[in-house]
C-alpha cells in the first residue's frame, strides 16, 4: 500500500534520486537527496513547459498551413471567377458584334447593288468627286434647270 504511494507520487524520480546518492555518497544524503528531488522538479516543470510550448508551436504551424492552403484555394477560386467572367463577357460582347457585322454586310451589299440616280452613274459611293471646275458649273446648271 505504501509503495503504491510513493510510486504513485514520485514515480521513477525516488528511484533515481537513490540511486544517484549511492553513488555519490554524499556527506549529508538527506540534504543531497532533497536538493536532487528539488532540482529534478524544476527540470520536471520545465520539461512539461518545454513540451506545451512544443505542441503548441506545432498547432500554430499546422493552422498556419492550413490557412496558407485555404488562400491559395480561394486565390485560384478567384482566378477561375475572373476567367468565368471574361468568357461570358467574350460571349455577350461577341455576338452582339458578329450580329452589327452581320446586320450591316447585307445592306451594303443592297446599297452597291441599287440603281444609280440620274447623273450619278459613273460617281463611287461615300467618294468625293473632283470636278474640273468648267463641269462642275455645267452640272450644277443642270440640275436647277431641271424640275
């Protein structure tokens, strides 16, 4: 029952504190054995403190990966986000383009193809003319005199 106790109590430290003054052999071993317990104390306590701090350096590093994980996810979230939005801007600003281009190619076409207006077969559309000025007062006459 008592040894159960001081197991229980001092573990393996009485064990070694013993066997450490019978091998010394100290003057005083009361006082050898006293400073040894005290002394394995402290180096106890700092060992337990040493480890805390160990384990929570630890779970610092791995919340900081994790977190370092997580901004590089949501960075290339991000990434695919813009990439989504310019496609479907391509797809919005594409069509309505293709269907100006579309919609306009058809009526140029019409435009050349119509008849020329009187006095105007040999003119170029969307094309100043230059007129030797003796023609130019001529036409101009023409199209006064002319209802």
């Amino acid at each position: 029952m008592e040894t159960e106790y001081l197991k229980k109590c001092f573990g393996n430290s009485l064990s070694q504190a013993l066997a450490e003054v019978a091998k010394v052999r100290p003057s005083d071993p009361i006082e050898y054995l006293a400073h040894w317990l005290y002394h394995y104390r402290k180096i106890a306590l700092a060992n337990e403190k040493n480890m805390r701090e160990q384990i929570q350096l630890k779970e610092e590093y791995e919340n900081s990966l994790r977190e370092k994980e997580m901004a590089a996810m949501l960075k290339q979230e991000e990434l695919q986000m813009q990439q989504k939005c310019e496609e479907c801007r391509k797809k919005v600003i594409s069509p309505t383009v293709a269907f100006n281009q579309e919609r306009t190619e058809p009526f140029e076409e019409e435009a050349l193809e119509q008849e020329p207006l009187p006095g105007t077969a040999s003119r170029i559309p969307a094309m100043p003319q230059q007129f030797p000025p003796s023609e130019l007062a001529e036409e101009i006459e023409q199209n006064l005199q002319s209802p």
